[in-house]
C-alpha cells in the first residue's frame, strides 16, 4: 500500500515540475503557481508515507 502512494506521490511531484517549468517558459504565472502547489502536495504526500513506514518499524 504505502509503495502505491509513494509512487503516487513521485508523479505528483513530477507533473507539477512539468507545469512548473512549462508555465515559467511560457509566463504564465498561473501555471506556474499551480505546478508548485502540485509538486508541495506532492511532498507532503511523501512525507506522510515516511511518518506512516515509521511507526510500522
């Protein structure tokens, strides 16, 4: 289960770099914004799998 969210989690942060870096060669501010909010779910989404491996150790 947590490898399915942290895979998850990678394509988040994936996608949102992708945004990201297109948005910014563009100018496009919005989609700029919307790639960094993409990539920190992303990282929280990780995080929360690591916090949750933890307490199964």
């Amino acid at each position: 289960m947590s490898g399915t969210e942290k895979s998850k989690a990678h394509a988040e942060q994936a996608k949102g770099k992708v945004k990201e870096t297109v948005g910014r060669a563009v100018g496009n501010e919005r989609m700029t914004a919307e790639g960094e909010a993409e990539q920190a779910k992303g990282n929280v989404r990780h995080a929360k799998e690591d916090v949750k491996d933890a307490f199964r150790r």
